[in-house]
C-alpha cells in the first residue's frame, strides 16, 4: 500500500499537464502514485502522459480510455484503482505545492483523520490571490453537528482535501457520472461520512482561473447540471438514509443551492427557460415541507427570501419582477 494516490483526470490539457505533472513527480513525500486518466484526448496529452510514464514508472501509473467517459467517470476508476492509505484529486490544469503530500500525510497520520483539508491559491490572468478556507484548526477532531455545520456553511473545495480512502471504499462514495458539477455530491456525502477532520494553515493547491472555464461559462446548456446535482444529492443523501440524521444540514445546502440555481436560470442566460424554475419550484414542494418555518430559509437574507418564495408562487411573476429590479439596478448606476 502507498501513503498517497493522486488522482488526475486528463482531458485535452496539453497546454497545462507538464505544470501540473511536474508537481506532482517532484513531490517530497516518496511512497506516492499518480494515477492519471486519459479521458480520449484529442490533443497530445496522451503523448504527455507517455513520456512522464516513461520517466516516472515506479510513480505514474497511466489509464487511457477509448472513449470519452466525462471526469465524474474517470475519478470514480481513480479510486477504484488507488492503493494510497489517501487519495487527493489534482485537476490537470492546476499544481500544487511540491510539500503538499508529505505536511498532509503526516497531518493525517497524528490520529489517521478521515479528512484533511488545506488551503487553495487561485490563479487569475496570471496573479496569484491566496484564498484561506473560512475555518481553521479549530475544527480539528471528532466531528460534531456543530462543527459540521460551520464546513458545510463554509466554501470548499473536493481538491483541497485529502480522504482517507477507506472511508470512501467502505460508504461506496462515488462521483455522479454523465453531468457537470459533479463535485456537489461527492462533498456532502463525505462531510456527512466523516468522523475526524483537520486543517493545514497553507495554501498549497494552485487554481487555474481561465475565461473558457465552466466556472466562467455563460448561456451554456451545461450550467443546468448545477440543478440536476441538487436533487441528486437530496437523493442520493434520502436512500442512504442520512436525511433523518442529518436534516438541518442537509435542508440548509439544499435550500441555499435552490436559491443559487434559481439565480442561475435568471442571471446566465440570455433567454430564460421558466420550465427549469418551474422544475425547481416542483422539486422544493416535494421534498421539503413547511420551508417557511425552517430556520434554514428564515436565516437567508432578505433578497434570497423574496426570490425563493416568488418561484414557490410564480415562476413567471418571478422573471418580470427581476427584469425591473435589474433595470432599477442599472438606472441607479447611472445616475
């Protein structure tokens, strides 16, 4: 068994993946494997992925797809065929930081946690701003309710956390194939899996900001997905029976993602699509009740309210509403 397996799915990342595999071949920690999954590039990674292999044989253990499976697909294989007590997932256009195994693994290692996480550097038109996670160390040890909302009302990252691999094998925690965003799912129900979590202060996984990024995309079909991976992950969280457990929590990200894709169908298109708000307007009625004595929409601000109640009422009601207050918005810019 190896310390650590890095997980990297590839896809047409020529222009990135020597970067990226470069810091992952020179990392201090010894005892690690990279498993890096072509996913049918249509550029010359593959050839990347051959040469470093050729270098880097006792490392890099290389899985070439012949057709394209999509990067939910891909990891899930990762992680099948990791053999690292810890797995991190590296995206191919990303780096990070040559210590990052090592100060992981032996943090893991002080009581063998079942999560550590870390901060991230974003990379945006080539300047560097560090971004520290909203919790520190203080987190650090057994997981209680209260400790579990502050990660889960926290922004986070799945690349900027280490997981004990056994704790993924033994809850079947897998990505969602076939659809964007993935990661949404992959990260409540680790959070919710988790029994140990710890904090490394630094900044040590270096994000890629690019303007053809689908965090950067705009009128794209693709951003709908983010819809899809809500309702999979009240799914997903109600057949495992965590939803009894764990209800605030999980009423508190589903809420806050339904406020979220409701301004995605207004704010990322050109041409709203009222059957998507109406599809989140039905979901919400049937899987939360009474949302308006939950303190999980009581405690939204006030503009989240307004929005999310309008849908419940008329999602059409909704669309004029927000075209005045835009132009309301852009009348006062002016002035």
């Amino acid at each position: 068994m190896r310390k650590v397996s890095i997980i990297v799915p590839v896809y047409n990342s020529e222009k990135y993946l020597s970067k990226c595999l470069d810091s992952l071949v020179n990392q201090t920690l010894e005892d690690i494997e990279i498993i890096v999954i072509d996913d049918k590039s249509q550029d010359k990674s593959k050839e990347i992925i051959n040469e470093y292999y050729a270098k880097q044989t006792k490392k890099i253990v290389p899985i070439f797809f012949e057709k394209n499976k999509g990067q939910g697909y891909a990891r899930n294989v990762g992680i099948d065929r990791a053999n690292g007590e810890y797995i991190i997932f590296v995206d191919s256009d990303d780096y990070v930081d040559l210590e990052m195994c090592e100060i992981l693994y032996n943090k893991a290692k002080e009581k063998n946690f079942d999560i550590v996480c870390f901060d991230i550097n974003k990379i945006i038109n080539g300047n560097l701003k560090k971004q520290a996670l909203q919790y520190d160390k203080s987190i650090e040890g057994d997981i209680d309710l209260k400790k579990r909302f502050k990660i889960f009302k926290s922004s986070g990252y799945f690349t900027t956390r280490m997981y004990r691999r056994k704790m993924l094998i033994d809850n079947n925690i897998k990505f969602p194939i076939g659809i964007h965003y993935e990661d949404s799912m992959f990260n409540t129900l680790t959070l919710l899996y988790a029994n140990t979590i710890a904090k490394v202060d630094k900044g040590m996984y270096f994000y890629l900001i690019r303007d053809n990024s689908s965090s950067n995309s705009y009128n794209q079909e693709r951003l709908y997905d983010r819809i899809e991976t809500t309702e999979l992950m009240f799914k997903e969280v109600n057949e495992r029976n965590l939803y009894k457990k764990y209800k605030a929590l999980v009423d508190y990200k589903y809420i806050n993602m339904t406020v979220g894709n409701i301004h995605l169908c207004l704010d990322m298109f050109k041409k709203i699509n009222i059957n998507k708000l109406v599809y989140i307007k039905n979901n919400l009625n049937k899987n939360i009740k009474n949302i308006y004595c939950l303190d999980e929409y009581k405690n939204l601000d006030l503009v989240s309210k307004i929005y999310l109640k309008l849908n419940m009422i008329s999602p059409r009601t909704l669309i004029v509403l927000d075209k005045f207050y835009k132009g309301i918005i852009k009348i006062n810019k002016r002035v």
